[in-house]
C-alpha cells in the first residue's frame, strides 16, 4: 500500500521564472480584459477567501478547504475551477488526489494590473 502524499508534496512545483512585467504589457485592450477577467475570478467572498487560504504558502486539497469553508465540496471545486482558470491558483494531481496551490504569478500580475488603473 503507498504512502499517502501530503497536500504541500502534491502541489506545486517551483514555479519557473517569469520576466519583468513592463508598462506595454500592462497596457491595452488585451490588458483590460485580462484585468476584467481576474476581477470576475476575486468578485465572490468565497474566493477571496480560498486565495487567503492558500496564499499562506500551504497547499490544500479541496476537502481541506471545505473543512474550513461554510460551503459544498461541489461549490468549492467550483471555485477552485474558476481560480485556475483565470490563472491564480494552480493544481497538481496524484491518483485521485488533487492539491492546490497559489499561482504567485498570476497574483503579482493581477497586482500589476489594478495598479496602473
């Protein structure tokens, strides 16, 4: 029988180096729907919340989370779904176990964008 993983061994990886953030990609029509788009993904409580969670560099998997949270598992997949989706949490998978994880990127790029609104 295997060793059970910990949440922090499932995810994440390091992430790789990202480059500098300049003022061009940080402005325009491309900019602005990205910028819409991370807000629609930080526009419920319940998300903000989850972020909180795992921005304390603990990666969880999601009945962690539901255990702290006052809602479904289902509507906590679902949040998690939408946070990867827009690209600020990230997830890695082990058998049927799934960790999740803060994607520090994709925060510092939301970060980066609200500051020049």
């Amino acid at each position: 029988m295997a060793a059970k993983t910990s949440p922090n061994e499932l995810c994440c990886p390091p992430e790789p180096a990202q480059p500098e953030l300049s003022l061009q990609t940080l402005e325009g029509a491309e900019a602005d729907e990205e910028l819409a788009k991370l807000a629609k993904a930080i526009g419920h409580p319940a998300r903000v919340r989850i972020l909180r969670m795992l921005s304390r560099k603990e990666a969880r998997v999601c009945s962690q989370i539901v255990d702290e949270l006052p809602l479904a598992q289902s509507t906590v997949s679902e949040h998690l779904r939408i946070l990867k989706e827009a690209g600020l949490v990230r997830s890695t998978q082990d058998g049927l176990r799934v960790g999740y994880c803060i994607n520090f990127d994709g925060l510092r790029r939301l970060k980066a964008l609200v500051s020049i609104v």
